[in-house]
C-alpha cells in the first residue's frame, strides 16, 4: 500500500496530565494495527519526528492561556478533521475549577512571586473555541470510543456519543444502585457509553463523561429526595469535571 495515500494523524496537547494519550498509546496491538492505516506524523508522547502538515489531529487538554487559542485555531485551520480526546479538550474536566477564583489569585497561588512571568485565562474545553468533528469522551478518555471514533473517521461516517445516562448501563448491568449505600452518585445526568464501569465496580459516577444533552433534571432531583439529598449536596460533586459552562443544576425544577 502506498503510504502517501494514508491519512496523515497528529496528536497534540494542551492543558492536562497527558494520560489519555497514555491510555491510548496502551492500546499495544490495536495501534500496530491503526498505523496500517494511517501515518502517525506527530505525536510529542510517543515519538520524536513532528510535521505541520497532516489530516487528522487528536488533541487533548484544556485551553488556558492565550496562546492556547491561537495554536488551537492554527491546528483547526490545518486539519480536516480535528477530535476533542477526552474530558479535558471535551468539557474542560479539572482545569476549569480554577474558574471559580480571580486570575491575579491562581497565578499567585501556583506561581508565587514569580506570577508576573505567567499569563492565564479561564480555562475552557477546546470545544468551546474551535468546532470539533469527532469527540471522545471521559477522564481518561475511553479507548473503545477512541477505537470507534477511529473507525468512523476512516470510514467518513459521522458519530453520535452515547445520549443517555449512566444509569441506563448500570441498571443493564444489574448493580446495586450506590445510593441504596448511602453514597451520591451523578449517573442520573452523566452521558453514558462507558459501560456504568465505575457503579460496577462499586464506585459512584463522578460525570466524567460530562452531561447528557438534555438531563432530566427533575428526575435526578426525585433520585435526591428520596434520599434525603439535595441539588446542593451534588453540584460540588459535579463541579469537579463539569465547570464549563457555569452549571445549571442547582436552578428549580421544571414541571414545578
Ligand atoms: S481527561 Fe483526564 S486523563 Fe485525560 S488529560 Fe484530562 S485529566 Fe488527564
Ligand atoms: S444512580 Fe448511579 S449507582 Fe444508581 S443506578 Fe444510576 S448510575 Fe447506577
Ligand atoms: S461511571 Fe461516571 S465517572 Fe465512571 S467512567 Fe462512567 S461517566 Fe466517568
């Protein structure tokens, strides 16, 4: 097969811990399988050559400072198809929690007297600045939705996440709902597609995936007061990968 007809793939990151690129350079097999198809042409985690000139490009991380929007621009501007890869570049994930302080006051905290040698903005998933062809969602990003993404990429087919609760999985699953332990869980209004991994494993759902596009809201307050919770009792919980944009959950209900 002639290489130069492959499509050329870029990963690039920007604010993270860089682990969904770990998770997929996990993938082992299944990559020596993806580079039949593709040329990797960049990709700082994994190899040592770079190109500005490719296809597709993966990326990962939040955006934070200025800089941050025009190398994103840039990238948009070059490739074909750009994907969101996990929480951070979906739905800003950890980073946005700075959001709820003065930026004078992150870059004191974290930087000290050297602050002035630092710019910041709020940060923001990559969504939000540029329009994103593919998404993979969840922290770290889930591999069977890269895999699938993947495919769908190389087969030109548009594809739709998952738009339903984590519950839905959980309840195929058959697993005890955490809230009968007395703990909280936010599966009532995070998008689904991670197989309800963390319920099953007797964890709660954290959102990780981020919100499903229309949440029934007054469901997961019904879920709440029968045990005794409030709306208040969860945002904090939410706010953890979910802090872009403002959340709306603590609003009153709908069918009131
Ligand atoms: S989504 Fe999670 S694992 Fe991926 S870069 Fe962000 S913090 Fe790291
Ligand atoms: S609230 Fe959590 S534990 Fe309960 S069914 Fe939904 S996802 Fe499962
Ligand atoms: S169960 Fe919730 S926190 Fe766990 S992977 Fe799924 S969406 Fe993320």
């Amino acid at each position: 097969m002639n290489s130069i007809a492959k499509p050329r793939v870029a990963f690039f990151d920007f604010a993270c811990c860089e682990g969904c690129q770990l998770e997929v350079l996990s993938l082992e097999e299944q990559l020596l399988d993806m580079v039949e198809l593709v040329d990797i042409v960049t990709w700082r985690e994994a190899m040592s050559e770079k190109s500005d000139d490719y296809d597709i490009a993966f990326c990962e991380g939040s955006i934070t400072r200025e800089a941050d929007i025009e190398r994103i621009k840039r990238i948009r501007e070059t490739a074909d198809i750009l994907v969101s890869l996990g929480a951070c570049a979906t739905i800003g994930c950890h980073n946005a929690l700075k959001n709820q302080f003065s930026m004078d006051e992150v870059l004191h905290i974290v930087y000290g007297d050297r602050a002035e040698w630092f710019d910041t903005i709020p940060a923001r998933p990559i969504t939000a600045v540029v329009p994103v062809d593919y998404q993979v969602n969840g922290c770290p990003a889930s591999l069977p939705e890269f895999v699938t993404v993947f495919k769908h990429i190389l087969m030109g087919k548009e594809y739709k996440p998952p738009n339903q609760p984590v519950c839905v999985e959980c309840k195929l699953k058959d697993n005890l709902c955490v809230y009968e332990k007395g703990l909280l869980c936010l599966g009532p209004v995070t998008r689904c597609g991670c197989d309800a991994i963390c319920t099953s494993y007797g964890h709660t759902c954290f959102g990780c995936r981020g919100l499903v596009d229309d949440p029934n809201l007054n469901a997961a307050q019904d879920v709440l007061a029968k045990y005794g919770l409030s709306v208040e009792e969860i945002v904090g919980k939410f706010k953890l990968y979910n802090n872009w944009p403002e959340l709306s959950l603590g609003e009153g209900r709908t069918d009131a």
